[in-house]
C-alpha cells in the first residue's frame, strides 16, 4: 500500500509499504478522505527536521479489518480518524481532566494518514453517518475551531475579531454567530486574489459583518473607526506572530485567544504595560485531545454548520503534489483541499 510523506523541500513520495494488519486493540481504516491542512503545506514547503514527515490528519474512511479485541465495530463502518487521544494513565488523566494529559497518544510522527490504509488503536475512530467521507474529513478543523472559540468564552452580544479567513477562521466566524455574537470582524491578508476574494466572500456567508485587508496601508484606520470601542473577543487563527499587532484592538478587559504554531519566529513582544492597565486576556487554544469529534460529525451531519463552501477542491491520490500546489496558489479561490482515495 502506499502513504505519502514529504521527503525534501516541495516533494511528496508515494511510499510502498506492507499493509497494516491490526494488532489486538486496532483497526485498519480504508483511507478514502483527507484534507491538507497548514501545517501539511509547511512540512511541503519547508521540510523542517530534515528526515521524512508522514502527512495528513483530516482523515476519514472505513474500518477495514479489526483486531481480535475489538467488539464494537465491524468492517465497512465508515469512521473518521482521531489525531490525538489522552493516554488515560498520566496524574490528569486519573484525576477526572484528560484534557490536561501530559502524555497524549497520537499517530502523526511515525504514520501517514494521506496513505491508502491507516492502522490505528480503536479508541482513536470515531463512527459517524450521514455524511460522505469528503465531508467527514472536515470534522477535524471543526474540532479546532471548536476548542478556540470555547478557549475565548464568546457570549452573545460580543464584539469579535478573527484574524484568518482560512478554514478554522471561517467555522470560528460560524460558531461566534451561532452563539449570538453582536459583531464580527475578519482580517485576512491579500484579499485581492483569487484566493483572498474566495475567502472575504465565504466569511460573509459565515458570519462575518466586515472584512478587512490587512495588506492595505489604511486597514489598522480603518477598523478602529467601524470599531472605536475595540473587541470583547479576538481570535487568532493567524501565525501567533500576528498576536502583538491585534492587541490593541482588544476593548478592556478583553479576552485573546489563539490556536497557531508558530513555524519561524517562537518569540513574539508586546507591551506589558497596556497588556496590563487593560486587563488583557491572552490564551492558547490546543485541541489535543480533540474532545469534539462526536459534536463536530453530529453538527456536520444535521447541517447545522454550514461546511459546503468550505471545500473548495477535491484531487485523487495520484495527484497529490497538484492538490498541494493548488492548496498553496493565490490564483485560485481556494479553502479546503480534499485528497480523494479510491476504494
Ligand atoms: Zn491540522
Ligand atoms: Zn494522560
């Protein structure tokens, strides 16, 4: 079978390798969705480490053997992928808080997703139905948006800023309107490209009340005059390097979350003092565990997320260097890329 891992700056290899036979406690899945997510593109674009990264974490498909311990679920039971599960013997996890754990289980240094067959440990499928496995495959950046938004404590009436209209932006900008949000505001960068005008029109369909630029010299003005009285709330799906230039528009008291690794600079400045009299709220979003599989696959499946517009491209397996080039082209309207398997 094959899986795909980065093995040098913008190379994907196909990898042949034996198939995954489950041992006692797994399954092996059917690989038929997985969409390439940002940090897949900075394994593609920049091959950090030096050694070859296995891909893909958005995955979805269905069981196609079982070990010999596994009772509840059966071939052809179409499940998504866990990326992260807490390992259920560290002091969090047997104090009542796996949220906490410090030792969480995953799958994503040693094994590809983007891989015709994934064997993986039962506890990390989730089953789900009424959805197709392209749809699926969304319930991970769901998750995510999922864990920041509830990091961030949105409340109705809240004024919000979500800096970055990619996916986990956009289900953010959805989930702050659900939740009765008064305002909300989008940043995102070179809106004037294909790219950039696929997503200032999707966060308006989401959610969003204004769209900003941040490429144009004026934008910083600009969203200080439609909001003089700044953001309950801000969201950054944005590089964390974006963090100490939305400070400001924080209101007192205001609360900052955000979810991004940062891939180049680690160590970011503000200042403490205005942090401090406004009485700032910085916190990091880290959906591992992903507790929100099952809400994410339920919400998705009754249509109460609206995920259509969100997945803009679809590409088969042997394809997939052109599904990353295309998830990286600002000439295309372009959100979500999907790799498609063959069954
Ligand atoms: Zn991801
Ligand atoms: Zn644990």
């Amino acid at each position: 079978m094959k899986s795909a891992w980065v093995t040098a700056k913008k190379t994907i290899e196909l990898i042949d390798t034996e198939y995954p036979k489950p041992r006692i406690n797994e399954v092996t899945v059917k690989v038929r969705a997985c969409g390439i997510c940002g940090t897949d593109l900075h394994f593609y674009n920049d091959f950090p480490g030096g050694k070859p990264i296995p891909l893909g974490h958005e995955v979805s498909g269905y069981i196609h053997k079982i070990g010999e311990a596994v009772e509840d679920l059966k071939p052809g039971d179409r499940v998504i992928v866990q990326n992260h599960v807490p390992c259920g013997t560290c002091h969090s996890c047997l104090h009542g808080n796996p949220y906490t754990c410090s030792n969480i289980q995953t799958y994503m240094n040693d094994r590809a997703a983007m891989a015709e067959f994934i064997r993986i440990r039962r506890n990390m499928v989730v089953p789900f139905s009424g959805l197709d496995y392209t749809e699926a495959a969304v319930a991970e950046p769901l998750t995510v948006a999922f864990d920041i938004t509830r990091e961030a404590r949105i409340e109705p009436f809240h004024r919000v800023l979500i800096s970055g209209p990619g996916i986990i932006g956009l289900f953010c900008t959805t989930l702050a309107r659900n939740v009765g949000a008064r305002e909300i505001a989008v940043l995102g960068r070179r809106l004037h490209t294909l790219r950039g005008k696929k997503r200032a029109e999707v966060a308006v369909l989401m959610g969003a009340t204004e769209v900003f630029d941040t490429d144009k010299p004026d934008w910083r003005e600009n969203v200080l005059k439609k909001f003089p009285e700044g953001f309950e709330r801000i969201v950054i799906t944005s590089p964390p390097r974006t963090i100490p230039y939305l400070l400001d528009f924080a209101r007192f008291g205001g609360c900052i979350a955000y979810n991004g690794i940062s891939f180049s600079e680690e160590t970011i400045t503000f200042n403490a003092n205005t942090f401090h009299f406004k009485k700032l709220k910085l916190l990091a979003s880290h959906a591992i565990p992903n507790w929100g599989f099952p809400l994410a696959l339920d919400l998705l499946s009754k249509k109460k997320i609206d995920y259509e517009k969100l997945i803009t491209h679809e590409y088969p397996f042997d394809k997939i260097e052109e599904a990353f080039s295309t998830a990286l082209s600002p000439d295309e309207g372009v959100i979500k890329v999907v790799v498609i398997f063959g069954d």
